[in-house]
C-alpha cells in the first residue's frame, strides 16, 4: 500500500472520520414479528392475557390506595366474616400460610385490618376490619365497581353472563385427578382448594399479586 494512502487512512481514524453505521436507520427498521406458535389456543395463555388486562385498570384505579387484588379480596372475607382466622382466609383464597400471613400483615400495617385474640382459643387471632378499614372498604367497593364496569364495556350483558357462567364452570371443574365434584356458586375457589390437597401441591399466592 502507498504510503500517501497509509498516511490518509491513519489520518482519517484519528480524526474520527472513518465511516460509521447510521443507528439511526437501523433505529427506524421495524422490530421482528414474535411468532407465538400455539399459545393463542391455549386457555391459560388467555387466561393470562385477560388477568393482566384486568389488573392494569385496577391498579390505576385502586393502586395509589396500596390494596392489590389479593388485598381486596381478603377485605371482601373479612368484612363479611368477622372474627375470620387466617388459616381460614388463607383457605378461602387458595393461598399457602405463609401468603395468608403476609397479606394480614400487609393490612395491619396499612391500618385496615386487625388481629382479636379469639375468646374460644387462646392460640388463635380472628380478623375484623378497623373503623378506617370500614369506610375505605366503601370507597374501594364503589371504585371497583366502576373497574368492573369499565372492562366490561367490551362485552354484551349476555355475553358477561355467559363468560362468568363459564369461569364458574371452569374453576369448579373436578382435579384431573381423584374424583369428580363441584363447588357452589359462591364458593368459587373451594374446587380448587380441594385439588390442592388431592394433588399434594401446595396453593401459593402469586409473586405478581402479593402484598
């Protein structure tokens, strides 16, 4: 190579002249498309998707209060179970101990909830909601209703009716297995707590929903 050519190439790097890729262009380029095989077939794929869609407008409805999901289910129990153990909540809800727990604590120190040395059994606490627990649970009755009302928008009363038809149906389905059995109407985790204990798995609260 001439050395005049080995010199102006020398130059040029030094002086940051050489040619460099445009990121720009390549930042205009259009991502890849995700190919998702079967998983829109799959029900829990769905049932995923919708929960999402369901917990993004919760949470920007009722997120600033600090009560999740969970929490507000728990409060729903224990507003209308007085004296609820936490082994019993954790029950009802389908979560492990250590999730029951995690969730009272939760409650009790956003002032919402509190333990009662229960009477009966010195060993056990029974949860009852505080005076500031009763009128925030009104408030957050009337903000999750308007939730309800807004996801549901996308749907006719009859199709509402039939999706919750089926849901109930779905969630009181029998273990695959063990024997075949159904679960009240106002019960709707009670079939799943039994396959819990049929199956000899444990029932955990979700790290995405937990206090």
């Amino acid at each position: 190579m001439p050395a005049s050519v080995r010199n102006g190439t020398a130059s040029e790097m030094r002086k940051g002249e050489m040619r460099k890729p445009d990121l720009r262009k390549a930042d205009r380029r259009s991502p890849a498309p995700v190919h998702y095989g079967t998983l829109p077939n799959h029900v829990g794929y769905l049932l995923r998707l919708a929960q999402l869609r369901v917990w993004e407008d919760f949470y920007a409805r009722i997120g600033p209060t600090g009560v999740s999901p969970a929490l507000f289910s728990a409060l729903m129990l224990i507003e209308h179970n007085p004296g609820l153990q936490q082994s019993r909540l954790g029950e009802a809800l389908g979560v492990a101990r250590s999730g029951a727990m995690a969730m009272v604590d939760r409650l009790e120190r956003l002032g919402l909830v509190e333990r009662r040395a229960d009477p009966h059994d010195r060993r056990a606490y029974g949860l009852f909601l505080t005076a500031p627990g009763e009128r925030q649970m009104a408030e957050l009755i009337e903000r999750v209703k308007s939730h309800d009302k807004l996801i549901n928008q996308v749907l006719s009363q009859q199709e509402h009716d039939t999706l919750m038809r089926l849901l109930r149906k779905f969630i009181a389905a029998p273990a695959l297995t063990g024997e075949a059995h159904s679960a009240p109407d106002n019960d709707p985790v009670a079939s799943r707590t039994k396959r819990a204990g049929q199956t000899g798995r444990r029932q955990t609260i979700s790290r995405e929903d937990r206090p």
